[in-house]
C-alpha cells in the first residue's frame, strides 16, 4: 500500500459497532435495513459531518434517496432517532442527527432482560421452596400453607433460602407445621437475623453456650444429650 493509500485509509477513520445493537437491534423493532441504516450515520457522526446529504447515504447504501429519507423517518417514529438544532459560535442553527434514544432504548432493554432474568430464578427458587416443603411433610401442601409461604415472601419479604433455613430447623426438631416455622421466623427477625449467614453464626453462638465448660465434665456424664433449640419456648422477645 502506498502513502497516499495509507494516508486516506487513517483520515477516513473508523466507526465502532456496539456488539449489543447488533445482537439485540431485532429486539427493539429495528430490520436489517435500518440497521444498516443507522450504521451509516454513525459512520457519518463518527466523522464529524453531522447532518450528511440524503444522496450520500443512497449512494453508499446503493438505494434511492427517496428510500433513505423514508428509512430517516421510521427511525424516527420508532424512536431510534432524532433531529435536533444547534446554535453554533456565530449563532447560525445547524441540524444534526442523534442517536441518544437508540442507546437509551438498548439500555433499558437491558435492564429489562436483567429484571425477567431475576424473576425467573426467583420463581424457580419459589417452587423449589413449595416441594421442599412437601418433601419433609411428606404430603401436598394445603391452599392456607401455600397461602402462608407466600405471605412469607411477598409480605414479610422473607427470602426463600431463610424459609428453607427454617424449615430445616423444624425438621430437626421433628415438627412438622407452619406455626412453627413461623415461630423460627419471627425469632430470627428479632435478632435481625435475615441471611443464611447470620443463622449459620447464630446456631454456632448456640452451641457454643450449651458447650460443656471443660473435657473432665464431659467425661463425667458421657450420656448427656444436648438438646434441640425449642423455638417455641425461646426466651427472646
């Protein structure tokens, strides 16, 4: 390649596609057409020319100007793009074309994608929790239980890992009933327990305090039992 070749090639500049346009611009209602489109501007932008001529476009594009200038306007009514005016240093108007609602527009689908995804893994976290439930009942849950979990999470915006943290606690204390599991909850939610976490460093402080004092004790009464935490007659209130 020449010089003069080389030097045209860097003063023509490139022009940066976003990979999320180009994996989600069907999403958005875009054809391939005005994908191309829109490239094109950007192309234009990119190069500082604003506002280029219609017969610029089509000859680029190898269509009719007429064809780019109806391509301009459904862009425009699905929000893709806009005409703003500007005033420059010498305060004469100058039209330009943005395409800032495009990146809007790509944004808050993202966000969306995002929020269905959580909403997703929350109801397949939801129904895993009703199973789990009927597994250790070993029965169908009834319409007031089902009601009753449900309060848990969209009124006491329990999570559902710290009803199944709950839960277990009741399976171990081999009680098979809403009520008290409820009890578990409410115990938790005093201390402001509210993470797996938090239960995890509560059971260990728990078993440290019934911990017998020293290993001579221990042997002393070898047949000692350690009893299981009884929810229902904790003390904290």
């Amino acid at each position: 390649m020449d010089n003069q070749l080389l030097k045209e090639w860097l003063v023509a500049g490139n022009t940066t596609i976003s990979n999320i346009l180009l994996k989600k611009y069907r999403d958005i209602g875009l054809t391939n057409e005005q994908l191309v489109l829109l490239m094109q501007l950007k192309s234009f932008i990119d190069s500082g020319i604003f506002f280029p001529d219609t017969e610029e476009i089509a000859k680029r594009m190898g269509i009719s100007s007429a064809d780019v200038f109806q391509g301009i306007h459904d862009l425009i009514q699905k929000k893709v793009l806009t005409i703003e005016t500007e005033k420059n240093a010498e305060g004469k108007t100058n039209d330009q074309y943005s395409l800032a609602l495009l990146w809007d527009k790509l944004a808050l689908l993202l966000v969306q994608t995002k929020k269905k995804g959580l909403n997703k893994e929350k109801e397949l976290n939801e129904k895993e929790l009703f199973q789990r439930f009927e597994s250790e009942f070993g029965r169908a849950l009834s319409p007031i239980e089902i009601q009753t979990i449900g309060m848990w999470l969209d009124d006491d915006h329990y999570s559902a890992e710290l009803i199944e943290m709950a839960l277990r606690e009741a399976v171990l204390s081999q009680v098979y009933n809403l009520k008290y599991v409820d009890r578990i909850l409410l115990n938790w939610e005093r201390k402001n327990i509210r993470s797996k976490a938090q239960v995890e460093k509560e059971a260990q402080s728990r078993r440290q305090t019934n911990k017998p004092e020293t290993k001579r004790q221990t042997e002393k009464k070898p047949t000692m039992k350690v009893p299981l935490h009884n929810w229902l007659n904790d003390s904290t209130k």
